[in-house]
C-alpha cells in the first residue's frame, strides 16, 4: 500500500467512528462504502476516497471542519444552492460543509457548520437534550407570570413543551434556555401566550458561546471542544 492508503477497518477506527473489531463487523453488514460502492473486507482507502458510515461521510480527525457562524437575517439555512438566499453561498467557505440544525431565515446568531455527518446526527438526537440559548424581543411587555408559563411548558405541535429556564432582561426582552428543537418553537410558544416574536437571536448551543463573532462573520472552533459539549 502506498503511504496515503490504509486498510478500511483502520480507517474507522483511526476516525473514531468505532473500533477495529467493530468496523468488520459494519463491512460485513454492507453499512460502508467507498467511492459510493459497498467496501469489502480488506477493502483499501486512498488520499482523496469518500468514505460512508449509513450514508454519512467519515472524516479523519485532522480533516474534520468545525465553524461558528454569527448568522444575519435573510440568510437561509439549507444547502440548496438554487436559493439565492442560502447560508453556503454566503460564507463561502472554500471546502464542503453543511449546518447543523438551522435557524429560520428571520432568525438570527450562532449556527455551527461542519462536514462531519456523525456529529451532526450526535447533536440533532432529542435525547442528548443540549442546551441552546436564545435572546428574545417581543411586541408589548411581557405579563408577571410570562416566565412560569413558559418555563413549566406550553402547547406546540401537538405536546407540551419540555421544561425550559428563562430570565426577564427588560420589560419585552428576555432570554431561554431550551433543551429541545421543535420547529419555530420559540415563536410558537409565545404565539400561544398571546405575544408576537419581533427579534431573535441564539447566542449558544451547547459549550459554544456566540461572543463577539460580528454579524456575517465566522471563525474556526476546536474539534475537542465540540466533542467535549457532546459528552457534557
């Protein structure tokens, strides 16, 4: 094997996507492929091949991308380059990445882009319950049992939020902390207690603080310390 190549088990475990023992086991069952066809055992990986774990590209650690992004409104977060308004185009990153989760395009603050599939559906699971932190302006001040209301939950979609932390800022301003991701929930939840969303903005996702990342800029995070966030 010439010195970028390396035998397909290695390659996994090397990844951190499961150990040796364990990637034969994940060949054997036809859940890999390279280049787009079911590897083998004994299979080789070179410089440059495409490797999938259940559809999901594995990255080596050392290629692994990892972006904080201070998202402005107007931006959309989908991959679709057919829309004008999409968040790849407008980073411009110059290698493959995608976000993770999304924000609604009249939302703003901290979205983290990658191109590790794994930890994209790590973070996503509702059972891991990881923290996002949200600062929220409303239309008319808000009522003195506002914040119980929301913290004990509220119904959207169908169920009862899961318990929440909030902090009145100022009489219409106030922050939460949410350890769920239902679609629009914050906007819904205040919609069911009679207010309209008129701003708001993530400022964290797990250990990942927003700071002072300037509007439409972002910056490279450290891999340990988004895996670190995963397993707190």
């Amino acid at each position: 094997m010439s010195d970028g190549s390396k035998r397909i088990n290695k390659y996994l475990a090397e990844s951190g996507a499961c150990s040796r023992r364990g990637a034969d086991k994940l060949i054997e069952e036809g859940r890999v492929t390279i280049n787009g066809i079911t590897a083998q055992l004994g299979s080789v990986v070179n410089d440059g091949d495409v490797v999938e774990l259940d559809g999901n590209a594995v990255i080596p650690e050392d290629n692994r991308i990892y972006l904080a992004f201070n998202k402005p409104l107007g931006v959309t977060c989908t991959t679709d380059r057919r829309d004008p308004t999409n968040i790849i185009d407008y980073i411009g990153y110059p290698e493959r990445i995608f976000p993770i989760g999304r924000l609604d395009k009249n939302s703003s603050g901290l979205i983290l882009l990658t191109n590790d599939g794994d930890i994209v559906n790590r973070m996503l699971r509702a059972e891991n319950n990881h923290e996002k932190e949200y600062i929220v302006t409303v239309d008319k001040p808000l009522a003195a049992d506002f914040k119980k209301k929301m913290e004990s939950g509220v119904p959207v979609l169908g169920q009862i939020t899961l318990p929440c932390e909030v902090k009145i800022l100022s009489s219409r301003r106030f922050s939460i902390i949410l350890h769920q991701g239902l679609n629009r929930q914050i906007r819904r939840m205040c919609e069911y207690l009679g207010y309209r969303v008129v701003k708001l903005k993530r400022i964290r996702f797990m250990n990942i603080e927003l700071g002072d990342l300037k509007v439409g800029e972002y910056k490279i995070l450290d891999s340990k310390k988004v895996r670190q966030g995963l397993s707190s």
